[in-house]
C-alpha cells in the first residue's frame, strides 16, 4: 500500500508538470507572444511544434517509464528477467530519434532562411547600445536621438507604487512606420548589448566595432517594448526598448518635427541664455545622464563616480570641467558627452553641476554657455 | 590544447579573411573596374555609418549618408574628421559590413581605415573611401551597410603622451 | 650479517592523527572526503549566493541589494556552483569509488592527487575573497564576456583569472591521475568492456577535461593580456573581436557541460541496475552514447552564441550538430528505462533520486532541444527560459547524480546505513522544491524576462514570488541533508559488504568490507 502510494504520488507531481503546458497552450501570459509580423508568428508557431513533439515524445517515454515502476516493484512480487541487451532494439529507437529530429530540422530551417532574409531596407535606422541606454538614428533623415528608462527612481525603491508600465518606459521610444520594412543595424558603443523586441521576434547583440543586421516589418500600428538581452552592467535590467509603429503620413510628421527640432537646437546655441534657464534645462539633463553614476545629491560612489558637490573642479575650474564632460576622462566610465550632445545641453549641466547642492554658495559662481562651448570646439591653440 | 587555445586568434583571423565572415574586410584591394571585368551589372544602395567608441571625443561623419552605386564601377566617398580637443589624438577607425557575407564582395582600394589617423590639436581633414563591389555580389543583397567605430588609440601608441591622461 | 625481510601487514595500516592526517594525505579516500566536503561547503556558500539573488527577486523594485552587488552574486553564484560544487563533487567520487571499482589499492599518482585538491580552497579562497575588497569581486557573469570584463571589470578580476587559472590546473592534474589510474591499474581481466559505467564516465570525463581546460587557460589569460599588457583579442580598436570571446569560451564552456553530467549518467545506471535488479541494459550502448555526446560536444559551442550575428550558414551548421546530440542521449534515456521495466524495483532513497534524474534531467533535456531551434532561440536566448534549462540538467540533473551517489555509497564509505525515513524525506522536499523554483522559470523566460536581471517588469511578479519560496525551501532542505550526512558518518545500522541486495556481483566495490580497508586491495582481486 504505502509503495502504491508512493508510486501514484510521484504521478500526481508529474502530471501537472507534463500537462500544465496545455493550460497556456495557445496566446497566454505565460507563452512566447504570437507577436505582430509574420517572422514572429513563424517563430511562435515553430516553437509550438517542437515543444508538441517534445510533450508527445515525453508523455510516451514517462508512461512507459512510470507504469514500469509500478508493474514491477518488487513487493508486489516481481521477479526480475535477466535479459540486457537487444541490438535491433537500440537500433531501432536510434534511427526512430533520428527521423524525429530530421522532421524537425526541416521547418527549422524553413523559419530560419525567412528570419534572416538579407533585402533592402526601405528605411534603415542605426541602433547603438550605450550604457545604459540606446541610441537611434534615422540614416535616412540624419537624426537620433537617445532613449532613456523615464521610470522614476522612487518607483524603483519603492516609495512611490509602481505604474504599469514600470522598467517598460522610455522617454523616446523608437518610432517607426506600418507596412515598412525596416532594416536594423546594430552597434555597440561601450560594452555588449542586445536588442531585443519580442513582438518582432528580432534580438542581435549590439557589438562595439560591430555592425549587426536585423529587419522587420509591422502590418498594424501599436507600442511594443522589449529589452536589453545581454549582461553589460549596473543598469542592465534599466534600459528597455519602446518601439512605436505608426501610419507613413504620422512617421513622417514626427521625422519632420525631429529634424525641425535639431535645427532649433542649433539656432538656441546662438541665443542669450539666463543662469535660471540654463539651470532648469541642466537639472533634468543631469537626473536622466548624470545621476545614475553621481547620485541625485552630487555625492557620487567615491571612488569609482566622484563627487560634484564640493568638487574643486565643479567649485573652481570651469575649463577643466568642459573638457572632462567634452572628452570624457580617460580609462574611466566618464564618457565624451561631446560627441553625443548639443552645445546647448552640455552647457546647462555644467552650469547646473556648478550651481547646484552647495557649490553655488561655495565656488566661483561661473555659469558655462551654449557659445562657451561652440568656442571650446572651434579652438585651435591650446 | 593550450597551443590550439592560442592560434585559434591567428586562425580565426585568417578564416575570416578568406570568408569575410564578420565584415570584416583588411587591407586594400588591388582590384580595378578593368580587372573585374564587366559582367552583369546592377544597383544596389551602399549605407555609411559612423560611429564613436565610448568617449572618442573627434568629430566624424561622411558627406553622403548613402549612395546608389552599380557593381564593377568605381566609387569615391568622403569622410570628415575634426580633432576638437585641445591636444595631439591618434584615431583608429574599424570597418564592419553588414551583413557579413556581403564583406568579400566589398572592395576598397583606398579607405583611412587601413592606417591609424594622427591629428594635431584642433585639425579638420577629410578623407576618401575608393570602392567597388564585386558584381559577383549574391542577388539576395539588397544593401551594403558599411560601418566605420572610430577609437581612440592615443595612449596605446603614446603612452608617454601626459596630456592623454586627464 | 642478518638480513631481516620485514613484512609490512597494510591491513593493519591506520591513517595519520590529526590535521596533518589531511593535508598530507595521499590516500584516495581520505581525498575523495576533502572533495566532498570541500564540495558541500561550497553549495551553501554559493546556495548563500542564491538565496540573496533570489530574495531580491522576491519583488519588483530594489530592495535588498543594489545592482553592483546582485551583478557580483549572479557571477559567484554561477563560479562557485560550476567549479567549487559539480565538478569537485565529481572528482570527489572518483576518487572515493574508482579504484575500488577497477580493484586496485589506491590512484597511480596519489601525491598528485593531493595537489589537486589542496589547489582548490586555494583558487577559491581568492576568488571568495574578491567580494570583500573594495572594488567588489567580478560582476560580468559566470561567462565573463569581453569587453565587460576586460575593459570594464573591476581591478579584482586579476584575482578571478588567477583563481581560474588555479582551477584549471586542479582539473588537469587530477584527469591525468584519472586516465592513467583507468589505464593502468585494472584488475587482470577486466577489459575496458567489463568496466563499470561509473569508471567508462570519468575515463571520458577525464579526456574531455585534459582539451578544453587549458582552452579556458588560453581564454583568461588572453582577457589578463588585454587588461594588463596592451594586447587587443578582444577589443576592436586594435583589430581584435570580443566574439572571439565567445568563441573560445564557448569552445571550452560546451564540453565543460558535459563534463558536469557524464559522470552523473554512469551512477544512475549503476543506481537504477541495483535497484531494478536487473544488469543495465545496453551496456555498449551506453559506452558508445558517452563517447558520441563527449566527441560531439566539441562541434556545438556557437549554440550558446546564435544572436551574435553569424552568418546563416553558421548558425545552420550549429543548430544541426546540436540537435544531434539529442540522439545518444536520448538512448540513454532509454537504456535506463530498459533496465526498470521487468525488474524487480525497489525504492530506497538513491532509486528515487535517480528516477528523478531520468524524468527531470530529460525535461531540461526537451528545453535544450528547443533552444536548439535557431530562430526560436531569438526569442529564448538570455532569458529565464534558459536559466531554466540549465538549471533542471544541473539540479535535478547533476546534484541529484551527487546526492543520489552519496546515498548509495554512504553506508560503504562509513559502514552505517544512512536512515532511510529520512532520506526519503529529504528527497521528497527537494523533489517539490527544486520544481517549484525551476519549473515557473519556463513561462517566466517565455513571458519576456531576460536573465541577470536584478528588478524586472510587473507582469513577472507573481511567478517570481512563487520561484523565490520555492528557492528558500530548496535550500533550507539542504540542511537536513548535511544533518543526515553527518548522523550516518556518526551513528546508523551496520552496513554489510554488500549493503544492497544482490549488488556484490554489481561491482568489486561490494566486495570490501563497509568501511573498507585502507588500501582498499592490498591483493589484487580477479575479474571472470
């Protein structure tokens, strides 16, 4: 009695395991997502075959295996056969697990030459993993922009609650035009990173001095968010992927305005700026790029992310201060803000990393413009 | 074990090259639109891309974004490079062509990828890319894509160079 | 002059008292212990390491750890658990069991053997004590990619290529004893076909271990060169490539796998022949699928590296060759079915923990198929499907192979029956447990989690609370495990020479007493 139950116990906890999956079986939470484009739905079906035959072939190799346990326990008296061996036998199930994968390589590779097709992309967009954020740029259009987690960190510490879309929300999502195929190419700019959108079924690790490629085309308008799929630091699991797919004429409109907008951050280059604009403009700058490594309060994580507040460079040296945030400092995580931003941001957050905490109070009180920095770029001495 | 562990580098290298796997394309060719030879020729759009490691702090960016080109003829494309800080900078730039197996059909006779660049403090100049795609180029590919990853290699060639460490 | 021709009764040999008894032992089972302890420490130490990823992960948000730590525990986690756990457990056995099984007294090389595992609380030490210097320990993963962990690392990861260096010659030294013990030292008519499957496993283990850890060498010491002396493997701006890393890692990090499971394979047949008292079927079979699965796993690393933007040919290539290795394993799985079925079972606590094996590791063995699949693998890779993977043929695969080994072998060791209610207690709760942790992971990595993740999305909170609970009770089991270890070193029924029914024809390990002799043969035994 006590064996049977022992038996039908290890049943009971098996069971569940094997058949759970049919609960989920088909569009589920707890599945693969269909996704929107045809080389997702390849996939999604793809992965449904495999795991069927995988349940079937499990289903028949546990049965045989589970009633064996219980036909020939020994307390119910059964004596053992002596045999161990049959050579036709293992031939038999070799070839049957061969013919079974070879059935299965064959839509695998189906999927796999559609997945990876090589065709012009009738818009190219250049993604660029950055720790920790991504980088898009419409080569077409010749503008980018970054996109950042817009996730607040008193979410993340939770003491405000959560909201829906909580590490799932960026501040420029990637936007993109329906019925368009659109071709990816994939960099890194530090270390490794992976873009990955489910919805699209496309996931490429973003290789610094690499280029990866990578397509899709989206029938029907919809946000979909993915993430970065490759270790690459403190922020890993903080910047998500937001990709917009629009009609053509709203795609447009939104290259239109962002190509507008970079001429208008040429022309704010140019004009008189106020220390309260400059700050207002510095402190968000700074709470978005700055703050993960220098903390909100200035205070950093000595010694790897100095301290701003109090610093002598913040309180004394304003040219020191441009170049590091120009050129980034060697050996270290500081990056080369220059390359990366206009004169008008750059300008802002020095004035407000100079003004901020105490060290308006305690230092020179200098405050840094847009055309300081235009005139740090054109210089020729030094 | 360990001799294989290392000359999988120089293997990996040279099985690369003969295969253009990873985009990557070394040194110049010596091809010519004579030698090539006119077969069947068709368009295709070539794609440039630039891009600065980390905190490579230079300007730059080629003229043109794309061009459309015809395989076997010869193309010249033109690459700004601006040395914006206030000291002597030595830049290496690293091609990548996607998608890869289009690399060995991309044929630069000339590109300031081959050499590293040293500009002075403050220098602007710009550069060619001489090209041609072999008309033997797969029909399957649509579009090359070449990426340039300017890095900074000021101090692994000047490692006495005092003003490099900020 | 006399000549007097003492005659040494080894029989009456006794170890040396004290601690100098193990550190300068040169008898396989006093080494074979040193594993094994050594091994069990370091399941808790690294079962720690998962307890505080796994409490943080109870709930979305940050509230236990912050990042640069939980990235510091899911690197050590994995560390300790592949090279401080499976693998010292492994050697731990072979030494304990296989010159018992070939009948001879001891290692051919027993002062090598003690080398070998005195380097390990050495590497390990470094590698533990990273985490307390101020830069903390290593952060990019037990994979430790390039550049992340070259350019990028912490200045402790000098330590952590020294430690794997360490390792590495551990690993080495031991499988030359391995192989030459195997080779050399066979009772006189045992051929390499009345092997037991036990000895057949570690002989390809050891061969296996001899090729791909000096291409882990070779890997570190290239990531030491690029931090330290200028070089550029890994690092584009000089020409180099950080998929080379991959490459080369993966080239030692697939048959390293499969070094973590061949010995696994020969206990449970052993297990599941005792058991079902019946001789395991198919034993050529079985040599020859371990062989298969050993040659194979040479030609399968870039599974590990599909999104890395291989060209299709590539990717093809891999997809095919690790879809093969479906097949010996598949007959082993088959083989051990074979053996239950018209036997005559019985099930004691070892039994369970392999029929456990059987179904569970065959489960992480349908997953593995499925991240096989290329273009499914976009959606799999580096998520929480493949930590599940991994996990169910390296929990409920591996560690049960090891704690089904113990339980087996306890009683022979010790020469006290382990208790058997208890024992099957322990089975039990590990057996809910390890599924209640490692089955929901599934959906999880399905749904959209990526992995080394320290706080995720809100649409995974619910699993990731059932997984954590499980995770504790796993690992709170464990400690009754080390309790009724050491009651059964301590106290427990005589165990006869035999201990099973019927296993002294099973092997000549059962013709010792329990616990056997020192040198365990003193005369050498024959084999029919």
């Amino acid at each position: 009695m006590a064996y049977i139950k022992k038996v039908f116990a290890k049943l009971v906890f098996a069971t569940p395991i094997l058949f759970s999956p049919l609960a989920f079986a088909e569009k589920s939470d707890y599945n693969m997502p269909v996704g929107v484009t045809d080389v997702s739905e390849s996939i999604f079906e793809l992965h449904m075959v495999i795991f069927w035959i995988c349940v079937v072939i499990g289903v028949i190799v546990f049965s045989i295996m589970f009633w064996s346990l219980w036909k020939y326990r020994k307390s119910k008296g059964a004596v053992a056969a002596d045999f161990d061996d049959n050579f036709w036998l293992e031939i038999g199930w070799t070839v049957a697990a061969t013919l079974v994968l070879v059935w299965m390589a064959v839509p695998s590779t189906q999927v796999m030459v559609e997945a990876y097709d090589d065709a012009e992309g009738e818009i190219n967009i250049l993604i660029t993993g950055h720790q920790w954020k991504w980088h898009y740029e419409y080569l077409e259009d010749e503008v980018g922009f970054f996109s950042n987690l817009s996730t607040s960190q008193e979410q993340i510490d939770g003491d405000v609650p959560k909201g829906e879309f909580y590490l799932r929300e960026v501040d420029e999502p990637l936007v993109i035009p329906t019925n368009t195929r659109v071709r990816f190419l994939i960099t890194g700019n530090d270390v490794i990173h992976s873009w990955w959108v489910p919805d699209f079924a496309v996931k490429q690790d973003a290789i610094p001095g690499f280029i990866n490629t990578a397509w899709t085309n989206v029938p029907e308008p919809g946000i979909f968010r993915g993430a970065c799929t490759e270790l690459c630091g403190i922020k890993h699991a903080f910047m998500p992927v937001v990709v917009r797919a629009v009609e053509r004429e709203e795609f447009d409109a939104f290259i239109a305005e962002k190509v507008a907008l970079a001429e208008e951050e040429r022309l704010l280059t140019s004009k008189v700026w106020t220390k309260e604009e400059l700050m207002a403009r510095g402190e968000s700058f700074y709470s978005v790029n700055c703050a993960a490594c220098h903390q909100a309060n200035g205070q950093g994580i000595p010694p790897v992310f100095p301290a701003l507040a109090g610093s002598q460079i913040a309180l004394n040296d304003s040219s020191k201060h441009i170049e590091i945030l120009m050129e980034g400092v060697q050996g270290s995580a500081m990056a080369a803000f220059g390359d990366s931003y206009s004169e008008v941001d750059i300008a802002s957050v020095i004035t407000y990393t100079r003004q901020a905490w105490s060290n308006g109070a305690d230092g020179d009180g200098v405050i840094v413009t847009p055309q300081d920095i235009v005139a740090y770029k054109n210089r020729i001495d030094l | 074990m360990f001799a294989f562990g290392w000359l999988l580098v120089p293997m990996y290298d040279v099985f690369c090259e003969i295969t253009g796997l990873n985009g990557k394309v070394t040194g110049p060719s010596s091809l010519s639109e004579e030698s090539l030879g006119i077969t069947e020729q068709r368009e295709l759009l070539v794609q440039f891309m630039t891009h600065n490691n980390e905190s490579m702090p230079w300007f730059f960016d080629s003229e043109k974004s794309q061009m459309r080109v015809v395989t076997g003829n010869q193309y010249e494309a033109i690459f700004v490079f601006h040395n914006t800080t206030g000291r002597e900078m030595v830049g290496q730039v690293i091609p990548s062509v996607s998608p890869g197996r289009g690399a060995e059909y991309f044929h630069k006779t000339e590109c300031f990828c081959f050499e590293r660049q040293v500009l002075a403090a403050g220098e602007r100049i710009e550069l060619p890319v001489r090209f041609i795609i072999d008309p033997a180029l797969p029909k399957e590919i649509g579009s090359l894509s070449l990426g340039y990853t300017l890095f900074d290699i000021t101090d692994r060639v000047q490692p006495n160079n005092d003003l490099a460490n900020l | 002059m006399s000549t007097v021709v003492e005659s040494h009764d080894h029989g009456h040999h006794g170890p040396a008292k004290g601690l100098s008894r193990w550190l300068f032992t040169t008898n396989h089972k006093d080494i074979g212990t040193l594993y094994l302890w050594f091994s069990f420490i370091m399941l808790f130490i690294g079962g720690g390491m998962a307890m505080v990823i796994r409490a943080e992960l109870f709930q979305p948000g940050l509230q236990i750890v912050q990042p640069e730590f939980f990235n510091q525990m899911t690197t050590n986690h994995g560390l300790i658990m592949v090279f401080g756990v499976i693998m010292p457990a492994f050697v731990g056995l072979a030494n304990w069991m296989l010159p018992m099984q070939i009948g001879a007294p001891d290692m051919a090389l027993p002062r090598l053997n003690n080398l070998s595992f005195w380097l390990l609380p050495m590497a390990f030490g470094i590698l533990i004590s990273t985490l307390f210097m101020p830069e903390g320990g290593p952060n990019f993963g037990w994979t430790f990619y390039a550049p992340l962990s070259t350019t990028y690392a912490p200045s402790t990861v000098n330590f952590f290529i020294f430690s794997v260096h360490v390792m590495g010659v551990s690993s080495i030294l031991g499988s030359i004893n391995i192989i030459t013990t195997i080779f050399n030292m066979r009772a006189p008519g045992m051929t390499l076909m009345k092997m037991p499957l036990f000895v057949w496993s570690w002989l390809i283990t050891a061969y296996l271990l001899i090729a791909v850890m000096p291409v882990l060498a070779g890997v570190v010491t290239m990531m030491l060169m690029d931090i330290n002396f200028g070089t550029s493997f890994f690092n584009a701006a000089g020409g180099g490539d950080p998929v080379l890393f991959q490459h080369v890692f993966w080239f030692f990090g697939h048959p390293e796998v499969y070094i973590m499971i061949l010995p696994a394979f020969g206990i449970v047949s052993h297990i599941i022949e005792t058991f079902s008292r019946k001789p395991i079927f198919g034993y050529s079979s079985m040599v020859y699928a371990m062989a298969s699965i050993a040659i194979l796993s040479f030609v399968v690393w870039a599974h590990h590296m599909f999104t890395v933007g291989m060209p299709l040919a590539g990717e093809l290539f891999f997809m095919y060759s690790t879809m093969l290795i479906a097949i010996p394993t598949g007959v082993k799985v088959f083989n051990w079915i074979a053996t239950m079925f018209r036997g005559s079972i019985t099930f004691e606590t070892p039994m369970l923990f392999s029929i456990a094996f059987v179904a569970l590791f065959t489960i992480g063995g349908f997953s593995g198929l499925m991240l096989a699949i290329v273009p499914a693998d976009f959606q799999y890779h580096d998520t929480y499907f493949v930590v599940a993977h991994f996990h169910y043929v390296l929990v409920p695969g591996a560690l049960f192979g090891i704690i089904a080994a113990a339980y087996y072998w306890l009683p022979k060791w010790t020469g006290n029956m382990y208790d058997e209610t208890l024992g099957k207690l322990h089975f039990w709760l590990t057996f809910i447990s390890v599924n209640v942790t490692f089955f929901p992971m599934h959906f999880v990595g399905l749904a959209g989690m990526p992995r080394r993740y320290p706080d995720y999305a809100l649409q995974f909170a619910d699993f990731n609370a059932l997984i954590s609970v499980g995770a504790f009770m796993f690992g709170l089991t464990q400690l009754l495990f080390l309790f009724i270890v050491i009651k059964t070193i301590r106290s427990g029924k005589q165990a006869k020479p035999e201990v099973w029914e019927g296993a002294g024809d099973l092997g000549l390990e059962w013709t010792l007493s329990s616990p056997p002799p020192y040198h365990s043969f003193t005369v050498q035994p024959q084999v029919k």
